[in-house]
C-alpha cells in the first residue's frame, strides 16, 4: 500500500484518483502510524515551504517523515512535496526541511 501524505498543504486528490486509475492500492495518511503501515510514501504539495513545513511540525508529521525516509522505502515528492524533503529553502529563510 501507497501512503498518500495529507498535510493540509497538498494536492492529494490528484496523485489519490491517479493511483487509483492505475489499480495502486493506497490510503491517504495523516498519522505516523498509518505511514509505518505503507510500503512506500507520496508527499504531494502545494504552497508555500514555510507554511506547510508548520503544518507537518504541527501533526508530527516532520518526523515521521524523516523516519520513513530513513527506513529506505521509496519515496516520491511532488513539487512542493520534494522540496520539504531538502534541508533548507530559499523560499522561507531560516526553515528548515
């Protein structure tokens, strides 16, 4: 199963219906544990660096992520998704990844 991140920052209906279209079965998660129970992480995104790292810090979610990433499953950022995953952004000086 495909963990389909939800943030509130993200354009998760997309990446969920196209998933779907192709017969990958996945969840949309919004919690650690549901990301410990997938084979495979998409964190899609839409917005600003700043704001939706704030999101990810207030769900627990920055950690959870990092987890995951360290765990060696595969994971796949979309736009925004992809930047949260470098340490740093020119976008929102002083916020980290």
């Amino acid at each position: 199963m495909i963990a389909v991140l939800d943030y509130d920052a993200g354009n998760l209906a997309s990446v969920k219906k196209a998933l779907d279209f192709i017969g990958v079965e996945n969840k949309v998660a919004s919690s650690g544990k549901e990301l410990k129970e997938a084979a495979g992480l998409i964190i899609p995104g839409v917005g600003a660096f700043g704001e939706a790292k704030r999101r990810l810090e207030e769900r627990g979610l920055d950690n959870d992520i990092l987890s995951f990433v360290k765990s060696g499953k595969p994971v796949l950022g979309i736009c925004l998704g992809m930047q949260l995953l470098f340490e740093e952004s020119e976008e929102a000086p002083g916020v980290k990844g």
